[in-house]
C-alpha cells in the first residue's frame, strides 16, 4: 500500500502521504463549499491527520536519518492514521448535517488501538536489534553523515538470490550471519 | 501470521464495510422505534370546532375556534410568511410524525403529513430524528435522552403558553407532570420574555450565513405566528439567526423558537405550498422531514 519498508527510499511513502493528504484537503475543501456555510472543526481539519500523522513522520525520518520501521509496525501505523482520517470525515459530514452517530467514536478507539499497536511493534523491533549483538539489520539505508548517501557494508559478497525470499518474509538476519550459517 | 497483504486486505474490507453501515445507518436505513396508535391521531375537526362552516380565502381562513391569516413581508432581501394563527383552545395546535411513526429516517415531505391530518396550517418540525434530545409530541413522551445540558428546547404547555427551557436544567419527565404536551429540541431560543436572546454572531451548527428559516413564536394566550422564510436564491436571500429573532420581536411575540431552517422550511396552508422550499437554490422542492406542527 503506502509504506514498502524494504525500499531504501523514503520518496515513496512520502508522495503517498502527501497525496492522501491532499485528497483530503480537497474533499473538505469542496464539502465545505457545499455546505451553505455551516462548518466543522473535523472536517475543516481533515487534511492535518495524514499530513501530521503521516507525511511529518517520514519526513522527520528522512531528515533525521533514521531508518523507517519494520514492516509489522509501518502497516499498522498506517492504518491507524487512516482509520483517524476516516472517523474525522464522518464526524464532520454529521456535524455538518446536524446529526451524530454512536458509532463513530469507534474509529476513533480503533485507531488508538492500532497506533498502540505500532508503538508496541516498533518498541519490540527496536528491542530485539539492541538485544542481538553482531547482527545488522537491513530496514532500510544505511546512511553516513559525511557521504549522505546510502552506502552499503564493502567486502560483502552479492547476496544470492534466495536469500530475497528472507528479507521480504521481512525477516532482517544480516548477509552475513546468514553466511556464517547462524540461520 | 501477520503479514502486511493479509493484514491491509482485512482490515481494509471491514473498515470499508463498517463505514458503509454507518452512513446506512444514519441516513438511509429507517428505524421505526414506536408507532402513533390511532386514538393519538384522532380526527381533528374534534378539537377544531366546526370546519364546515370555514369562512376561506387565499390568505385567511376562519371558522369556529380558530383563524388563520397569512401574510408576506419582504426584509433583509428576504421573502418571510407569517401565519397569524388565533385559536380558542390550544388543542388545535398539534405536531404529527412522518408516517404517524416515531423513528429514525422516516421521512415525509410537509404538505403529505399535512393532508393526512387535515391540517389548514402546517409547518416543519424541528427533525427530531437528526437530533438527541428531548421529544413530546401531543401529551407523549418518546426520548428523554439528553446529551448537552446547554440544549434549548420549546415547551408548549396545555394551556397554550410557551416557554425555552435548557435540557441540564429540567427532565422530560418533569416536563410533562408540568404539563408539557409538546417539546421541541432544535433551537435556539430566539425571544424570551419579550426580548431578543440570541447574539449577532450565534448560528446553529456552526452556519454563519443566511439560510432559509422556520419559526414559532407565542404572542399571548392562544395567539401564534408561524414564520418560514426562503432563502439560497437569487430572489430571496435568508435570513440570519439574529434577523430572524428581530423580526419575531417586530411581531410582537413574548416567546419565540427557531426549528429546522434550510431546506425543511416549508409552510403548508389550506392545501398549498405557500413559500419556495429548497435545498441547493437552484431547485424549489420540498425536502422530506420527520415531523410537523400543525392547526386542525
């Protein structure tokens, strides 16, 4: 979907969200032109979710250099901002129209969850590669400050093919402990 | 075990689904909570006197226990009918439901509901379907559920009077051993006590503009005037929360509400759509509500 987390750019999550964020920015803007001036905080805000939740979070990931997540903690990140986005538009077009639901505050308690879910995943992730020495894992650029770009550990030979198959079960073991047969 | 595809493809469906219930819900799918039994939608040439002997014209209607008298007034660049209505006994003031049902999405356009109940006079309701709050109509309670306390409501009493309470400061039920017959949760007030109770900058969710508007409002004892004003068109531009209020005030009203404005206002009498009720401004149709107030 938006996220590929073995990519080694971040140009694709980024034009993702940005595009889901425009897309809101669109839909309120023009719902609200349609509205015989009666507005919403949730739908006027629309756009802020994927843009603060989303686009901000790769973008301080990229600045900062930092690897982006495995692929467990991105997808439910993912979600969770979309269920946020979904929940705020419904919640405008009710308020909007001068009704509520109950079942909207659903989206709002699923979209914690899942978030709750990414910390927790990414909290695990970031546990177990401090927690095993030796290994590196391959999320995504290895980057130096000097060079800023993505450099690759020398002296390694090409990683056969099969070991494709590991990396997209997104199982991160470093070429070399595969080598050595630590598998 | 999680994998990306299986998880998205999941919870993507069931989130697809899920909203497409929620929109269902609320807009379409109709939810018949509790049904007018006949004996409430009795005949009501039995409390409006002899309408045989109905003197009518094209802006007045007079008989036995009640008179009708409709007026237009043109203010603010705005087309506003007012029904003067003075009656005998405040039992001929009346509300119906669409369908005589309460519920949610059940819907009906004003001059329909009208014609059911053979009403002279009608206007919409406050679409109490849309809203939570507290709900009376005729003498029955049917919600008393109440999430803002800040929520004005109308009362009209058994004897004819009107009053704008806030639901934090009463219970329906207390309402009706007041003897509240019935109890309308739109708003807001716009004349209590005489004067003018809404700000210049006060608006009903958050609409800011002038919008076509539906009114009551209590001048003494049986005395009424209904109020609907056009708006969204070229010829008729609405009317502002504040205009509205002032001109109930230049009627003379001591109590006066606002309900369900834009395309619900629709003024219905003696067998006819008086004003140009629409949605969008560029159609004049009348949109579909769920309950009306009506003079039989």
């Amino acid at each position: 979907m938006f996220i590929s987390p073995d990519e080694t750019s971040y140009r694709k999550p980024l034009i993702s969200w940005m595009a889901l964020t425009v897309f809101a920015a669109v839909f309120s803007f023009v719902y609200e032109l349609m509205s015989h001036h009666v507005y919403s905080p949730f739908m006027v805000g629309l756009c802020l979710i994927p843009l603060a939740g989303g686009f901000l979070s790769v973008l301080v990931h990229r600045i900062r250099r930092i690897p982006l997540p495995d692929v467990r903690t991105q997808t439910l990140h993912c979600w969770s901002i979309l269920t946020f986005t979904i929940g705020s538009m419904l919640t405008g077009v009710f308020d909007i129209y001068g009704t509520t639901s109950a079942f909207t505050k659903y989206y709002w308690i699923l979209g914690m969850i899942l978030l709750i879910g990414a910390v927790i995943s990414y909290g695990i992730h970031y546990l177990k590669k401090i927690n095993t020495p030796g290994k590196r894992y391959l999320n995504g650029p290895v980057m130096t400050r000097r060079a800023g770009k993505t450099e690759h550990p020398a002296a390694l030979p090409e990683m056969p093919a099969y070991c494709s198959r590991i990396r997209e079960a997104g199982r991160m073991e470093s070429w070399s402990s595969i080598q050595h047969g630590s598998n | 075990m999680f994998t990306k595809k299986r998880f998205s493809l999941f919870y993507g469906v069931f989130l697809l689904l899920f909203t497409a219930f929620v929109l269902l819900q609320a807009f379409v799918i109709p939810q018949s909570y509790q049904t007018v039994s006949a004996a409430e939608t009795s005949d009501s040439s039995e409390s409006s006197g002899n309408t045989a002997n109905a003197y009518i014209t094209e802006n007045s209607y007079t008989s036995d226990g009640m008179t009708v008298t409709i007026r237009t007034y043109t203010e603010n660049d705005t087309q506003i009918y007012v029904a003067d209505v003075l009656l005998d006994s405040p039992d001929s003031l009346k509300t119906a439901f669409a369908e005589d049902t309460y519920g949610k999405n059940i819907t009906e356009v004003t001059s329909e509901i009208a014609e059911n109940h053979d009403a002279v006079l009608a206007i919409n309701g406050d679409y109490y379907s849309a809203r939570n709050g507290y709900v009376i109509r005729n003498g029955i309670l049917y919600s008393s559920d109440s999430t803002d306390g800040d929520q004005e409501d109308l009362v009209i009493y058994e004897d004819g009077s009107m009053e704008v309470i806030r639901e934090g400061d009463t219970t329906a039920q207390e309402l009706l051993d007041q003897g509240a017959v019935q109890v309308f949760c739109f708003g807001p007030g716009l004349i209590e006590n005489g004067s003018v109770s809404v700000s210049e900058d006060e608006e009903v969710g958050h609409a800011m503009s002038s919008n076509p508007r539906t009114a009551i409002g209590w001048i003494s004892d049986t005395h009424y005037v209904f109020v609907v004003s056009d708006g969204r068109t070229s010829e008729s531009e609405g009317l502002t929360l504040y205009e509205l209020a002032e001109f109930m005030e230049s009627l003379g009203c001591e109590t006066a509400y606002n309900l369900d404005g834009g395309g619900s206002s629709t003024m219905y009498f003696n067998g006819e759509v008086v004003n140009c009720p629409t949605t969008n401004g560029h159609s004049i149709r009348e949109r579909s509500v769920s309950d009306i107030v009506y003079i039989a």
